[in-house]
C-alpha cells in the first residue's frame, strides 16, 4: 500500500490560546471555553422483510455553551430583561485562530438565547467563572480552512 502523503506539519494544528467568542459583536476576550454543535433530530423507522432500524432527519437545533471567567458583571443586563420577561437574543460568532494554522475559521450563530445564566457561583480559593448557554436556530461559515485539492 502506498504511503499517503500529509499535507501539514503539526504546528497547523489549532491551539486555543487566541481562540473568542463575541456577543452582538462586543468581544468576550475573558472566556475560557466555546463550543456550538448541532444537535439532529432523529425518527426512528423499520421498512417490511428488514431487521434493522434506519433514521430519517427531521430537523436540527444548535446549542451553544461558554465558561467565562469573572471580570465584569457581563450578564447582569441580560438577567434584567429576563426578570422583566423579554426573551433575549444575541447573535454570536465564535473565531478560532492560530498564528501557525492554515486560516482561521468563524462561524456566526443567529437568534441565539440563553438557557443558562449564572446570578452568582463562587468557592474560597478557586477562581470565578461563570457557565453560560442556550441555543440558536442558523448558523453560517464566514471563514473556513479547506483542504488542499487532491
């Protein structure tokens, strides 16, 4: 078998470090973990004269989350508008980036809302951070990293 050829070195691989998210365009420089995934939803189905079950896609919804250190009181306007019974949406755009990697991908998330919202967490000798998260229902690529053409 012939040996395939790698088209990077393991410098282009993404490290975190000057990875960020940002909220309605305002930096949330003091995070220290992003994720957005889509979660698809599934029907479950059997056809005549087969043993085994297949899916058939019938939609999907995005689900965003964050752990952001405690520097500001970040959310506080945010728990406001809940408590008065306005549900809030953001859009978010989550950058990765790396001096050494290939690019740099951004990916925007749209009609976002929050699920989660920390008020207030804490423990004597740790550091302060907050979780936050909810979902969105579109998303787009604005930058990716493709692979070389073969």
């Amino acid at each position: 078998m012939e040996k395939m050829k790698k088209t990077f070195l393991a410098r282009n691989v993404f490290h975190g470090t000057h990875g960020y998210f940002l909220v309605d365009g305002m930096p949330i420089m003091e995070m220290g973990k992003f994720s957005s995934k889509l979660k698809i939803n599934r029907e479950t189905m059997q056809f005549a004269n087969e043993m085994a079950e297949d899916t058939k896609m019938t939609g999907f919804g995005g689900e965003w989350s964050a752990t952001i250190r405690k520097v500001y009181s970040r959310m506080k306007d945010v728990a406001n508008k809940i408590k008065e019974g306005k549900d809030v949406r953001v859009t978010i755009v989550g950058v990765l980036s790396d001096p050494d990697a290939l690019g740099e991908e951004r990916i925007t998330m749209y009609n976002c809302w929050f699920n989660d919202l920390n008020l207030m967490d804490f423990e004597i000798g740790k550091l302060v951070e907050e979780e936050i998260g909810g979902g969105f229902t579109d998303f787009e690529y604005i930058d990716s990293v493709e692979p070389p053409a073969k």
